[in-house]
C-alpha cells in the first residue's frame, strides 16, 4: 500500500511549487497511473515515493511505514522501479541486469537463475537465446523487458514505473504494454505509473490521477474522469480524445442494456470474450471474426457485430446525455 498526505515539494521557494498538498492512496492489486503534460508535478510525486526526493512537508507511507523513517536503500529493495530509459548496466548480460536486486538480498545462485528464467519466458525473451547477450545486442522493445523483468525480480510488492514505454515506438510500445497487462505478477502489487499518454492511461489504470500545476485536478476511475469531470481542465483536457477514450472505458457490460434484443442468442460458440471486455478491444477482435462477435454475460451469451456495439454506445451516450 502507498499513501501520501498533503505532500508538498517546491525547487525553488519563490515559484509555485512543484507538487502542491498531493494526497491519494493506492492499495494491492491496483494500478494509479499519474497523467499529466511535462511540468505538471506527476514524476517529482513517483521520485518521492522511493526518496530520490524528499518532499518539504507531507507524509509519504509504503506498506504502512513513513517513508521518511527507512533507510533509502532498504525502502528501494523493496520497490521496483521502472525507468523510460531502462537504466540497464551495458556491462551486465540480461541475466546478471534482471539478478541484480536478488543479488543484493542475497539469494543463492539457483533461486536467482530459476527467477530470472521464469521472468525471462513471461516477457517474451529465450532464455536460450538471450540469457547472456547484451543490452547493447538487443532492440529497444527487448531492453525495456529486461528492465521489466529487473523490477519485478525481487518480486516487490510495489512497483514504480516512470514514463516506462515512452521511449518506444509505437508498435513496440504496444505490444510491450499488452505484454505488461497480461502479466499475473502484477496481481498482488501496489502499482503507481507516470505517464503523459492519455490512451495509455485508459488503457492501464485501475485509478488515474490527473495532474496539473503540481495539484491533482481529479482522482478516480477512468469511466469517472470522461463522464463526471471535476472541473473544466479535466474535461478540455479529454475532449480531443473523447470517443477513442470512451471505446477504452466502456466495457461490453456498460452498453448491454442498450444492445438490441436480437442480438441475445443461447447458442455458445468456442471463443466467447467476457463481459469486461473493453469496446474497444471488442472492435479490434471483430476485426478477426468477420464482425461477429460472441460475449459472456454470465447468465447469457450474446452475439453481436461491430455495428450494434456502436449503436448501443450511441444509444448509451444519447441517454447519459438527456439525463444530464
């Protein structure tokens, strides 16, 4: 668990300060994602959480603990981090970057080879083939998952992430990310992740806190910050993005009441996708299905293409907007 208290941290005294009286809490099992545009105070909040900096008053707390009363170096044993960049040592092999913080715990040789294995095949890197290569020798989509497979080594149960797929392109950014999602690592831990990515934000926070000027303008879900704003900042700031961003947090359950009758069928086909499907990875798979599409409602199966899944988000928004 993490939790900050009106935390507060200025560079320099005479300016608006950097963060300004930050308070959220983040439980196991949930992913905050700090959004923001540069300056907005998001990564200065994730480097205080390890105590790369400290704040000028506040109180930070991870797993129940002020912060401020751990030594550095035993609160960050404890926290994966994740950077933009990597930060792989050029000198290490994949093996020897990923065993580096089990190295410090003082791991034996197997349990730190078994691990690094294990990581190793769920991030999509052959042991065989990649084990004793280095970052030099690798793409950058391979080195950001080693830099991943590092943080996670120690199996922390925090995770700070910073900025950790922007320096990708955006095909391996993608597929980086849906390797990241897919992880059952991430179940147990206590997630916070800065980006500026707005569709990466949708895509995966549990929790978005969106900053600006050093103040979170509005925490909360992100069906909650697309349809309930806070304020006119939070609105102006989704609208560009508005229907991609709604495909993204409406999941086939949301629109169900607006599908058409028609579309219920108690036939169930092989591949059927869950209820808490986003619309928008239903679109994508309709892609790979001729349009038809099959979802799990528990109590029913329903069949539908990709024209009544935007029809019922039409009715949907039709709706949510005459109630308003």
């Amino acid at each position: 668990m993490i939790k900050l208290e009106h935390v507060y941290k200025s560079f320099n005294k005479q300016h608006q300060p950097a963060v300004a009286d930050v308070s959220f809490e983040v439980h196991p099992g949930e992913t905050l994602v700090l959004l923001g545009t540069s300056g907005s105070g998001k990564t200065t909040t994730l480097r205080m959480i390890n105590r790369l900096l400290t704040p000028d008053s506040g109180q930070i707390y991870v797993n129940g603990q002020a912060v401020a009363e751990q030594q550095p170096e035993t609160l960050r044993r404890g926290i994966g981090y994740v950077l933009q960049d990597n930060g792989l040592f050029p000198h290490y092999t994949v093996a020897e970057n990923i065993g580096v913080v089990p190295a410090l715990l003082q791991w034996d040789k197997a349990r730190i080879a078994d691990r690094t294995t294990v990581l190793m095949e769920k991030l999509h890197l052959p042991p065989g083939q990649y084990r004793d290569a280095y970052p030099a020798q690798l793409s950058g989509g391979q080195q950001q998952r080693v830099g991943l497979a590092r943080a996670l080594a120690a199996d922390p149960p925090v995770l700070l992430m910073d900025e950790p797929f922007g320096a990708l392109d955006p095909v391996t950014r993608a597929s980086v990310r849906r390797e990241f999602q897919a992880l059952d690592e991430l179940q147990n831990k206590t997630v916070v992740m800065v980006t500026h990515d707005v569709q990466e934000a949708f895509e995966l926070g549990t929790r978005i806190g969106l900053m600006d000027n050093g103040r979170l303008q509005q925490l909360g879900t992100p069906q909650e910050l697309l349809f309930a704003p806070a304020n006119d900042f939070v609105r102006a700031f989704f609208r560009e993005h508005h229907l991609l961003l709604e495909l993204k947090a409406l999941t086939l359950a949301d629109i169900r009441p607006y599908l058409p009758p028609t579309a219920e069928d108690d036939n169930y086909q092989a591949h059927v996708l869950p209820g808490t499907t986003s619309c928008w990875d239903a679109l994508q798979q309709s892609m790979n299905t001729e349009g038809v599409l099959s979802v799990d409602f528990s109590t029913t199966v329903f069949t539908m293409d990709s024209k009544s899944l935007m029809t019922a988000l039409v009715s949907r928004k039709n709706e949510v907007g005459h109630k308003k």
